[in-house]
C-alpha cells in the first residue's frame, strides 16, 4: 500500500453555486470538473490547490448523504481523501488487517477516480476516501 498525498478535502455544501462564490471570487480558486455522480446523489466541483484539491459537494436528493450530513452536522468537511497508487491493493491489504470498510469493492468517483470509503470507526472518527487516479 502506498498513500502518495491528500487528494482531496471534501466540503458538503448547501448550495454549490453560491458556495463556489467565496471559494473563486475571495480565494482566487478556478473550478473544475464540475459533475453529478448519480450513485452517490452529488453534484460536485473540484478546486485545485497545489497538490491537493477541495471538492464542494451539493447532494441532489433528500436523501442523499450530503444531505444527511448537513441535516446532522450542517455544513462543513465531510471527507478527507487519500490518493494511493493501487486501490485494489490497499483494500485488500486493510481487508487482511482487519480494518473496517464501507466499500468492499472500489467504485466510481467524480473526474473518473476510483475511490472506496473506510468506516469512520477505524479512522478516528474521519471518513476517509481511497482515490486512485490514472
Ligand atoms: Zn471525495
């Protein structure tokens, strides 16, 4: 397994139009990438900041976990993503380390990653994202 940098913060937001103001207006950011991942029930943009970059997320549904989290926690960092080089890999190896994951298998994230989710519980209380990018 090898973890190379944080990919990603990831920031549930109410509106991502509006939200998307502070970030490029204020901080100078350029969005990107711009997409709905149907699944996952997200509208989401990314913005690059050097190595890393934030995701605003917007759910699309009232049910969807972006607006669960708001409903129980409001807005503010949902995830934190890890990029690794083999995320098959890394989930098998942490499957045999006995660590807690919510996908078993990788599934598809915005801007075409591969990414799996491990379970808060055996991460100190963060959702962390694996995220594989070719
Ligand atoms: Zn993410």
């Amino acid at each position: 397994m090898k973890v190379t940098r944080v990919d990603h913060v990831g920031i549930a937001v109410k509106d991502l139009e509006e939200s998307l103001k502070f970030y490029t207006e204020i901080l100078g950011l350029e969005a990107h990438g711009s997409e709905v991942v149907e699944e996952q029930k997200v509208k989401v943009a990314f913005l690059p900041c050097g190595d890393s970059e934030l995701e605003l997320l917007e759910s699309t549904a009232p049910d969807g976990p972006i607006a669960k989290y708001i409903e129980k926690k409001g807005e503010g960092i949902q995830h934190v993503a890890l990029r690794v080089d083999n995320i098959e890999e890394t989930l098998a190896e942490l499957k045999e380390k006995g660590v807690r994951l919510i996908d078993q298998t990788p599934r598809y994230g915005a801007g075409g990653a591969r990414i799996a989710f491990l379970h808060p519980k055996a991460t100190n209380g963060v959702l962390l994202e694996l995220c594989e990018r070719k």
